[in-house]
C-alpha cells in the first residue's frame, strides 16, 4: 500500500508560493516511510529526490530482547536536495514535519 501525500494550495503557505513553490509530495509508505520519494514543482520545474527523509524516530530493546520504536521529528538531508531548492529547505521541512507522520515506523526491525 503506497500513501502519497499530496499539497494542495492551503498546504503551501504564502512564502512558499512566492518562491515559485506550488507542489509538494511525498510517496513513502510503512513500513519504510523514510524510503519515499520526495517531489517539489518550483517554477514549472519538477525535482524528484529520493531518501531524504531521516527519521528522528528510534528503535530501542530492553535485556531481553524485545524490540520497540519511537516516533520523531522527520529531518531532510539537505546535500541531497538539488542547488535550486536548498534555499527552500526550512520551508520544504515545515512542509514534511506538518503533512507526513512522525518517523520511525519500525520497518528495519
């Protein structure tokens, strides 16, 4: 099951459209939601990076053994994105921590 999460226009803010911004989405998907794909349409220019996500999530497991994660705060890797959106970067971010659920799904247990 692939959940792509889609911007609309209320989900960009007015900054963001003035910085030629008007798509943002991001198909990663449990139990890997870190392994998605992360597209942004600036000036009429599609960027697709993938692998970006890094969760702030963790996974943890007590002396016996038994294994559990923790949710976090998603970060972006930013070398990964290319010249033209690194300006954009908080404003991508904001986009990401306020429309993908937090990290840490628990997929690489």
């Amino acid at each position: 099951m692939t959940m792509v999460l889609t911007s609309l226009s209320r989900n960009l803010n007015t900054k963001d459209m003035n910085n030629g911004i008007t798509e943002i989405t991001y198909d990663g998907a449990w139990p890997c939601l870190c392994m998605g794909e992360l597209t942004v349409v600036k000036n009429g220019v599609t960027y697709k990076v993938e692998y970006i996500l890094h969760s702030g999530g963790r996974i943890c497991r007590d002396d016996n053994w038994k294994m559990w994660s923790n949710n976090g705060e998603w970060d972006i890797d930013k070398n990964k994105l290319p010249d033209e959106l690194k300006p954009d970067y908080e404003h991508i971010l904001e986009w990401v921590r306020d429309n993908v659920d937090e990290g840490c799904c628990g997929g690489c247990i």
